[in-house]
C-alpha cells in the first residue's frame, strides 16, 4: 500500500514486481499491478527468426511421459520446460515463440514472471509471488510471509489450467519455490544455465542461430536487398557476431542507420572493434556490436543511452531520458526513437488512451534489453563522474515525484485550493483528468517501485528518497484507496522505516510503525502489529511528540481490545486519556472515554462502563457534537439494558434519539432506532420495535437486516396502529420524525 498513512507524516487517525497475464481464450486481467510483456528481453526489437528445431522439441515436451507417469503415479506438479542459454542468445525470443503456441491450450492464460533485475540481483521469491497473486485477482494479505505467499499461489492456480512463464531464473531456489500444484499447468522456465534442483524439467539448450536464420534476421534489420546483393558480406557478419540475435540486431540496426553503407562495410568495422577487456571470451561478440552502435552515435546520444543505465528496472520514456540528460522531453523521445531504430531497445505495450500531462498521447515506453545493461553500466562509469552520476539520478528522482505529485492532484477534489496548486506545475507535467493520471500511475507502477527501492538502496540521495516513497504512498492511496494499495504501501513503509533507521529520524520510524501496525492489524497479525506499535511508542518518547505518543497508546489499546485482552486494553486506553486530559483535547477524550466504557462492558464491569461513557456522553455535549452525543448515549443504553435496566435504557434510548434528530445524521438515526428496537423487544413491546426497525431500514440502504423471531415479522396494521399511538403518547417529540419520506444525507 487503522489507515496507512504517508511514510513521512503520522496518520491522525486511531487504529481502529514485473509480472503480466495474456490468454487468447479466457485471459486472466492483472488489475492490480500490470507489467510490461517479455521483461528483460535478449532481441532488443523482438523480432524472430528460425528456431523450429527447438520450437518442436518444446511442443513435444509437453506431452512426454515424465518419472511420475513412468513409475504408474500421476504428476503431482506442473510440467516444466526449460530454455537455457547466455544473454544475447534470443532465449526470451524463443520462449515468447513458444508461448505464442501453446497458449490456445492454456485457456486460464499465460503468467510472466521475471526472476532477475537487469543489474542482476534476484528478485525475492516473496514479491514474484505476491505479483502473480495480484494478476490472478486473489491479492494476499499486506505483509505476508513467503511460505504464506507461495501457499495462497499454489491454492489459487489449483484446477487451472495457465501457462507460467519464469523469466531470466537464477537458481532452482526460485523456480521451485514457485511450481504449482496444479498437473494442468505448464511451467516455462528461461535460465542461463541447468536447473538441477527441479525434478523432472525438460531443457533446451541454446546457442547462436543456424546461418540461414540469422542471415534472415539480420535482413529483417537492414533490408533484405543489401544481403541479396552481398551474401557472402552477410555470412560474414553473422560469423563476426557468433549467429547471437542480439549482436545481429545491433549490427542490423547500424546498416538501417546507414543507407549508403554496405553489409561489407559492417563487416569490416567489426573485424576494426576491439572487445573490451573486462568482457568475457563468450560475451564479445556482443560487446563488439555494441561498441559498433554506441561509437556511431553523436556525443549527447551517447551519453543518453549510457545514462539509461540508471532507469529503474530498465524501463525508460521521454520523461525519465530527459530528467538524466538534463534535455528537453522533445530531444529525448528522438533520441529513444533513434535508439529503437538501432536495436539498442525495445518498445512496450501502449498505454491505451492515456495522455501525457501536456495532453497529447502518452509518449512510448521502452525497455533497455537486459544483455546490455552490464556493458552501458560500464560505459557510464567510465565516461561520466560519481557527481555527476548521482546528479543525474537526482534530477530523475525529483521529474518522478513532481509527476506523482500531478498524479495525486488530479484524484483530489476540484476546488480552488487544488486549481491553484495544478497551476503552479508546468504544463508538460499536469494530467488533464483523473482517468489519464490513473492509467499512468498503473502503466508505470513498477517502474516507480523500483525508483523507490533503489533511492532507498543507494543511499545516497536519502532526502529525495523520502519524498518519493511520501509522493509515491499518497498517489497510490488517492488512486487505489488505502485498501487497494495495501500490498503497495506496506513495502513503501518499510523502505520508510529503513531510511528512518538509517539516518536516525526517530518521528518518521514512529510513523513507519504505525502504519505498518495498522497493515498488520488489518490483517489479523496482531502480535506483529504489537511489536510494531510498541517500536513506535518507543521512538516517539524519544522525540517528546505527544501525538505520536498518544497515537501509540491508543493504538496499543486498540490491539489489545481486539485481541479480547479487557485487562490490558483498559489499562493502555487509560494512559492515552490521561495524555489527552494533561493537553486538553476534547474529541480525543470523548473517544477514549468511549472506548473505555466499551472494554469494560466487554468484561462485565457495568459501573465502569457506563461511568465512561457518561463521561463521553458529557465530552460530546461540550463539544456540540449531537451525531456524537447520540451515539455515546446509545451505548450507554445498551450498557444499561446488560446491566438489567430496561427501563432506564429506554429512556436514555429516547433521548439519543432527540440528539440524532436534531443533529440530522441519517446514520446516527437509523442505529439510535435499531437500539431502541432491541431495547422495546426486551420489554416486550414487539410491535414496537418492529416499527422502529422499519424506519431505520428508511434511512439506509441496502435495507437493515431484521432481528426478531420470523413470528413477529408481520404486523397487522391494527397493531402497527396502536404502537404508533403508544409511542406518541409517551414520547411525543421523538416520534414526530416518523414519515414516509426519510431525511435525505
């Protein structure tokens, strides 16, 4: 993603991954967190060629007996299939190839996962299956351990029949954690080497292309004539590139460049390459065609492509290239569009009807291949300084949270404040509506993760840091809602709280824990949530704030209550009351005064409950609050009703009822009339209550549902009649409200 709160600021309020989904037939919709299709792609372009091969060898795979079926037993797991080769090999190529077969079998849908980042550090098995959860439309709790992750996957792909795609693998560890229980699924696997942990996978080993195909690829890049017209040129280039698509692509890209060159002129530029010397033996035919590509551009392209190293996730657009260039938005998406001609990246899926903030068509997104990112993180070392590095990430940083600022704007209501803070921004960077922020803040969700846990990884830029994950927290809230964003906004919060712990900044650790209890409690780990609001209390205490304080107390109290612990929860909403009293807040001592009454009602102790609430009752009446006042008393006729005076409940019913209607709350009415219906039903007097129900079912909707035996549903209208009478005989002003049309609000 009580409520989760900005990470930077405390909520004043008490407690109370790169993944996608595609399917021909019967699709399953990731809603929540849609990824970018084919994640760290070798092909830059992702055009294919040859393959048939090892395309048919998968195809048969598929329906080849396994150990199980051999020994007489039925699979227990998913068959999977596992495409192994070095970066740069088309590995990905081929497994989009194959999915793009076999997916009329699969009619719950194609899953992709991404298993690496392009810098190579694993993704945690934690998240990947969190992700999926999400695009399978069966989110898991906020916080959820990974054995609690992976269980709820398995349940939710149980009876399906998908197809899983487990892209860029680096360990078995991760694959294996990940195999669902489900004999109908296929699991499709693309790793650089063996996975020998995973029992019974079928692999496909990979290496260049056969000369036809990679002839033929190289022609889809520089036009078919130039390699009709030097053959011998083409077989030369494919040999100088190992047959790898990725070289090719890039070598393609540098003649589609060049219309005047020759196929021999590439050739003979290779062969002038030298490979740089911290590349491995097998990696140079790559790192040659990129030097080809990256020595032909102008000096400030170059310096663009080598500073997309530092996208998050490697995903980049005319936004994201000009905050690191320190370039005009026009100029960057020029330059991205010169890149994708070259093969130096990849386009991803339009955003649909989206609009920049300027108003026109969202600009393209691409993604950086990831058998490029090592060598242009090379080059940006070697060509640019640290300052200057972490000056181009700052300014990313900053462009990221203005927009999610703009994002955040466009969901708040239209009033002048907001008008008046929209105009402050600049035009390129304001969302015309509501619906275009959404679907740029869905679009670039995980980009912006990554930003987050990357500015927080650093180090180095804690500042901007925290107002990223902030921007990031509240713009997800206002979009998705503090529900809907929760998986979200807990990992934000404890990226916050690594920031707090890190630089010392006791409040925003306070704050941080809160909002992480308050997750917590959401979902039912109220041990944790403890722990969590005992770590605020204590680092609010060492910063004096008396809010923080309180909002811990109470929040303790609050755990407690929940957890059936009477004793304890009392004794924690005291010392909140106690703070409260000593600075004279008055709202916050008619709820804890409240809440005190409720525990001890919860225990039986009948003087003290209503002791309390006669005290919240009184806070309310000095407030002015009616809705308040009507509310505490109705609690204090439930407590007199346990306690075995009907009479006096019925009494102090009425007067709530006065307090509702006078303070005009529709909700406070209805659930004054619903006690007073118990309270009447206690005594006896059905038809009675049976009346008041009726009229609190006016004033909601959906209607409420009754509560009294079927026999006394029906009343005849002699009754009714005469219950009628009765109550404007014995309480004349507060049945005067009775009318065939409910107050509206």
């Amino acid at each position: 993603m009580g409520q989760a709160g900005p990470p930077a600021s405390l909520a004043r309020t008490p407690n109370g991954p790169q993944v996608a989904v595609t399917g021909p037939a019967r699709p399953v919709t990731a809603a929540t967190t849609p990824q970018p299709d084919r994640a760290g792609s070798d092909e830059p372009l992702g055009r294919f060629s040859g393959r048939r091969r090892e395309l048919a060898g998968l195809r048969a795979d598929i329906g080849r007996a396994g150990l199980d079926t051999l020994s007489g037993r039925k699979a227990p797991r998913s068959r999977v299939l596992l495409i192994a080769g070095r970066p740069g090999s088309g590995r990905t190529a081929l497994a989009e190839a194959f999915l793009a077969l076999a997916a009329g079998s699969y009619p719950d849908g194609v899953l992709r996962a991404a298993l690496t980042t392009p810098d190579g550090a694993p993704v945690p098995i934690a998240r990947t299956a969190r992700d999926l959860l999400a695009a399978l439309g069966a989110a898991a709790p906020p916080g959820a351990a990974e054995d609690e992750l992976i269980a709820a996957l398995r349940a939710a792909l149980m009876g399906r029949r998908a197809l899983l795609f487990l892209d860029d693998a680096g360990s078995a560890e991760q694959v294996d954690a990940l195999l669902p229980d489900a004999p109908d699924c296929l699991v499709l696997v693309v790793s650089q080497g063996p996975l020998t942990g995973v029992p019974d996978v079928r692999p496909c080993t990979i290496g260049g292309l056969d000369s036809a195909a990679a002839v033929a690829l190289l022609g889809c890049y520089a036009g078919s004539t130039r390699i009709t017209c030097d053959p011998v040129a083409a077989t030369t280039v494919v040999e100088e590139c190992g047959a790898q698509p990725a070289a090719l692509a890039l070598v393609g890209g540098w003649l589609a460049a060049r219309p005047q060159a020759s196929v021999s002129d590439a050739a003979a530029k290779l062969r002038e390459v030298t490979s740089d010397a911290g590349v491995e033996q097998s990696g140079r035919p790559l790192a040659r065609a990129l030097h080809l590509a990256y020595a032909s551009l102008p000096d400030r392209a170059a310096r663009i492509l080598r500073l997309l190293a530092l996208a998050p996730g490697g995903w980049a657009d005319a936004h994201t290239a000009s905050a690191l260039a320190g370039c005009s938005v026009q100029t960057a998406q020029d330059t991205l569009a010169g890149f994708l001609a070259h093969g130096l990246l990849r386009p991803l899926p339009p955003d649909g009807a989206a609009r920049t903030p300027a108003g026109d068509v969202m600009p393209p997104r691409y993604q950086l291949p990831g058998c490029l990112v090592p060598s242009l993180a090379a080059l940006l070392r070697e060509h640019e300084r640290a300052a200057e590095i972490e000056l181009a990430r700052a300014r990313m940083l900053e462009r990221t949270v203005r927009l999610l600022h703009s994002a955040r704007l466009a969901a708040a209501p239209d009033d002048a404040a907001t008008e008046e803070r929209t105009a402050e921004l600049p035009a390129a960077l304001r969302f015309p509506t509501r619906a275009d922020a959404a679907r740029w803040l869905r679009s670039r969700q995980p980009a912006l993760l990554a930003a987050a846990r990357l500015a927080v990884q650093d180090g180095g830029l804690d500042t901007l840091a925290r107002r990223l994950l902030a921007a990031l927290t509240h713009a997800l809230a206002a979009h998705r809602g503090a529900d809907g964003a929760a998986p979200e906004l807990y990992e934000l919060h404890e990226l916050v709280l690594d920031v707090a712990n890190r630089r010392e900044l006791p409040l925003e650790r306070a704050a941080a824990l809160l909002n992480l209890g308050d997750l917590d409690a959401r979902a039912g780990r109220a041990d944790a949530a403890l722990a969590r609001y005992r770590g605020a209390l204590k680092a609010a205490r060492g910063t004096g704030d008396a809010y923080a304080i309180g909002r811990s107390l109470e929040s303790i109290g609050a755990t407690y209550h929940e957890l059936g612990d009477w004793h304890r929860a009392a004794d924690w909403y005291g010392r909140a009351l106690e703070l409260r009293l000593t600075r004279g807040e008055l709202t916050d001592q008619a709820r804890l005064y409240g809440r005190l009454g409720a525990v001890h009602a919860c225990a039986g102790r009948w003087s003290e409950a209503l002791r309390g609430l006669r005290a919240s009752v009184a806070a309310y009446r000095r407030l002015g609050d009616r809705a308040g006042h009507a509310r505490a008393l109705s609690e204090v006729a439930r407590v007199q009703e346990h306690a075995g005076r009907p009479q006096e409940a019925l009494r102090t019913c009425q007067e709530a009822l006065e307090y509702a209607r006078l303070a005009g709350d529709v909700r406070s009415l209805a659930a004054v009339r619903l006690r007073l219906a118990e309270t009447l039903e206690r005594l006896g007097d059905r038809p009675a209550a049976e009346l008041h129900r009726r009229e609190a079912a006016r004033y909601l909707e959906p209607p409420i549902p009754r509560r009294v035996p079927p026999a006394a549903e029906a009343l005849t209208e002699a009754e009714a009649k005469d219950a009628r009478e009765r109550l404007e005989r014995d309480t004349p002003d507060q049945t005067c409200e009775i009318s065939s049309t409910p107050p509206q609000g």
